[in-house]
C-alpha cells in the first residue's frame, strides 16, 4: 500500500514537471508554420476581356468609368481610312460594393442601348492550405434598346426593347503567365426578328491571358453559339492589355460592333476572313469613392 | 495519510505551474498593425497590414513578427495588384518575418505601467532575402497589457526587389513601422 503511493508521488511529480520542461524551450523561432492559404488574384488584368467580362471585379469602393471604343472595318478600305472614320462607343461606370460584388451601367451607340448588369464572385481559386481548382463568378445583365422603332405590322410593346442575359464565368490561373475562363451563357429576347426563331440563345465563350511581359499581356476571346439568328457570326478578338501605373489600357481587333452581351455574342456581323475586322481599345480611369478601412481617419499615412 | 499525499502533490503542481508561468510569459497578438511608406514626390505609395502576427518571450526578449504580404492593403487596388506580383511576387513568396530580440528587455517592468525605451535586432526576411535589421521603439505597459510600437528603414535593392519605378515614382528607401498590443 505505501508502495503504491510513493508510486503515485512519482507519477505526479513527473507529470508535474512535465510542462515546466517543454515550457522552459521555449523558442519562437523554431515554431512550426501554418500552411498559408492563398487567395489567387489578378488572373486577369481588368473587369473585361476584350468584349465580354472576365472573372476580375473592382475593387471595393472604386468606380471605374469605362471607354469601349471601336472603329469601322478594315475592310471599307482607304475611302474611310480603313474603318477610322467610323466608331462604336460604350461609355460605362463600374462600382464595387464589395471586393466580390460589382455592378455597372453603360451607354452603346450601337442601337443606342442602355445596359446594367451586376457580378457577383462566387468561388475563389486557393492554393498552399486549402486548394481550390478554381475561380467562378456570375454575371447578369439587362439591355434596353432605346433605338426608335421603324414602322412595323404590328405596334411593339416597351418590354419588346429588353433582353437578358446569364453567364455563369468559370476561371483557372495556372501560374503567373497563362489564364484561361469558360463563359457559358444564356441569353433571353423579349422579342426577335423572325417569329420561327426561338427566344433564348445559348452560348459558350473561352477566353485566355498569356503573360508576354511585367506590363504586357495578349488576351483572347472566342464566344461560339449553340443557337444561332441567321446571317451572323461568332465573335473573336485578340489584344493586348498593357499596364501603364494607374490603369491597364486594352487594345485589340475584332469582328464584333457592339460591346453588350447580347451585342457581341449573338449579333456580330463581321467575318474575319473578310477582313471585317475592327480595331478597338478599352480606356479605364478608376476613382476611389470610398477608401479602404485602413485608410480612413488617417491623413499621417 | 492519503489526502496529505493528495495535499503534496497538488502543492506541487501548483508550485510547478506557477514557475513556469513566471519564467516563460510568452506576449502574444494576431491583429498588429505593420505599415510602410515608399512615397515619392510624384505619388504616394503606402499600404497597411492589419493581421500582423506576432510574439515575444518576456524574460529573454525573443521576439517573432510575421505578415503576409497580400494582406498588405493599398487605397489603389491596381497599386496593390502591382505590388503583389510584379515587385513582392508574393505567389511565391507569401510571407515576410522577423525573428530577433529584444535587446535591452530587462530594462522593462512589466508590472509597472511605463512607456520604456526598446531596442531590437534580429533578421528580416522579404522577397525570399534575409538581412540583418536594427530598430528602436517604446513598449509602452499599461494595466499589464504591453504594447510595442517601433520603425526602421531598408533599402529595396537589399531584398531583390527590383522594378522599372523603384527611384521614380517608387522610394529605394521604404519606412517601416510596426504597432502591436499584445495579451
């Protein structure tokens, strides 16, 4: 009996002076490192591709006014100065909410349409503590056509200028130098040229970043369509955008007029092959409308 | 004769644990505050990073800060954007820290609320580079809560960072400073 209790003595004593060993080597410099789980950012260098949007948002607090312009075609030759003479203007403001929720409104000349749309991030891609393939966003938008009506057979309704559209943007940066983005998108017409036509229209956009540069990159975009109007085509454009210090500014070709969804994606009238292509650049001017919380109440910084 | 047992070895215990939290305080914080400031006269370059993490060993000075450098937030997002992966390449190189001590430690009473001149030394880490660094700050104690608060400079070139601006829009001497309350 009194065996065991000096037994018992002993245990205690050296579970006691347990913590006070591992406590006495203490040292902050050989702690083990949590796994840091990184958030991928910028796979693409602005809000738009070429055309159509990519997985990047503004940022939270920013509003960034937009200039989409696009000259004639090459093709009308030296008459309009190979389509210098001609434009097509989108003027729009971004705003973010939040650093994943964006929205926007814009002005076309192309048949004077006014559009609003809004993009909501709805999965990041992750790497180093938890892995995440993949980036996802969704983007919709509504386009209204404010182009007088030509007299027709019947007496159009308001409703008949607007469509909508949904896509659903899937992205994957693979390192520093290559992206790559699925759009498929779904796009419905409140009314469309021919009764025998179907009013919603599915397609699928693929879109690229290739790193050429720190400040260069070549961008690419190709929306192929699944159901189509007749007489047009699928849209394609390369450029490039190039990172000047406070803003990316877009250059690029393209076989596509307008610069709204619906526009672009389904009523893109040139043929490449035909030299009815169009040279264009995207200017953008952000202003900070509501500075980050670390910076508010802080003028020493 | 039991319970006396019982008696001793709990007085043990107790005497065991007390020491050790006596000898080993270990301050610790996640939520300090580093800054810095590259500004140039032509723009200003100055971002904040508000999940600092950091520790220090009150009886030895040991001293650890830690930050990643995506947490560092800019009033520009395309300014941020720059910084994380043409001049930090902070894909690859996720993290900045230093690791020193607090030099003249004992110089501080934890118990008495002061503010108390500190001096620390150690290695920076940055941009995958370590160098040796110097700096000098107060801890300033208040109801047993300590916090420190100090700032040094380092030259980009010392760290690899390099980038067409560095000298221009961008100072080759950044500012540095650090603020943390610890519990």
């Amino acid at each position: 009996m009194r065996s065991l209790n000096k037994q018992k003595i002993m245990v205690m004593l050296a579970i006691a002076a347990l913590p006070f060993s591992s406590f006495a080597q203490i040292d902050l410099f050989a702690e083990k490192e949590e796994p840091i789980t990184d958030i991928v950012t910028a796979t693409f260098k602005t809000t738009r591709v070429v055309n159509g949007h990519s997985i990047e948002n503004v940022g939270a607090g920013i509003l960034d006014f937009r200039i989409l312009h696009r000259f004639g075609q090459f093709s009308d030759g030296a008459y309009n100065l190979f389509g210098l003479d001609q434009a097509s203007i989108r003027l729009g403001l971004d705003y973010g909410i939040t650093k994943n929720w964006m929205v926007g409104i814009g002005r076309s000349t192309f048949e004077k349409q006014y559009d609003a749309f809004t993009k909501l991030r709805l999965l990041s891609q992750t790497t180093g503590g938890r892995n995440f393939p993949i980036s996802v966003s969704y983007a919709g938008t509504m386009i209204y056509k404010s182009v007088k009506n030509t007299n027709t057979a019947y007496v159009p309704y308001e409703s008949d200028r607007l469509s909508f559209g949904h896509q659903l943007i899937i992205a994957r940066k693979f390192g520093d130098y290559f992206s790559l983005q699925l759009t498929p998108t779904y796009f419905h017409y409140n009314v469309v040229p021919t009764k025998d036509l179907p009013n919603d229209f599915k397609s699928l956009g693929i879109a690229s970043r290739i790193r050429l540069s720190k400040r260069l990159n070549l961008t690419g975009e190709y929306y192929y369509r699944f159901d189509k109007i007749p007489g047009y085509q699928n849209s394609l454009s390369v450029g490039f955008d190039i990172e000047t210090g406070g803003h990316v500014f877009q250059l690029h070709m393209t076989n596509s007029t307008g610069m709204t969804e619906r526009t672009f994606i389904n009523e893109t009238t040139g043929e490449w092959g035909k030299g009815n292509i169009r040279f264009g650049f995207n200017v953008s001017r952000v202003f900070t409308v509501r500075k980050p919380k670390e910076f508010r109440n802080k003028a020493a910084l | 004769m039991k319970t006396s047992i019982t008696k001793i070895s709990l007085l043990v215990v107790i005497l065991f644990s007390a020491l050790t939290s006596e000898a080993q305080k270990v301050y610790a914080t996640k939520t300090g505050q580093t800054a810095f400031n590259a500004s140039s006269p032509i723009e200003k370059i100055a971002a904040v990073n508000n999940q600092t993490d950091s520790k220090f060993v009150a009886d030895n000075g040991q001293v650890v800060f830690a930050v990643l450098i995506k947490g560092f937030k800019f009033e520009n997002q395309l300014m941020e954007d720059h910084f994380n992966e043409n001049y930090m390449e902070s894909t690859k190189l996720p993290k900045a820290d230093f690791k020193g001590y607090i030099t003249n430690i004992k110089e501080v009473n934890f118990a008495k609320d002061g503010s108390y001149p500190v001096k620390l030394d150690g290695n920076l880490t940055l941009h995958g580079v370590t160098n040796k660094v110097s700096a000098a700050g107060t801890m300033k104690v208040a109801g047993g809560v300590p916090e420190m608060e100090g700032s040094f400079k380092i030259k980009l070139k010392d760290y690899n960072v390099t980038g067409l601006y560095i000298g221009e829009k961008i100072a080759p001497e950044v500012a540095i400073t650090v603020k943390c309350k610890y519990q």
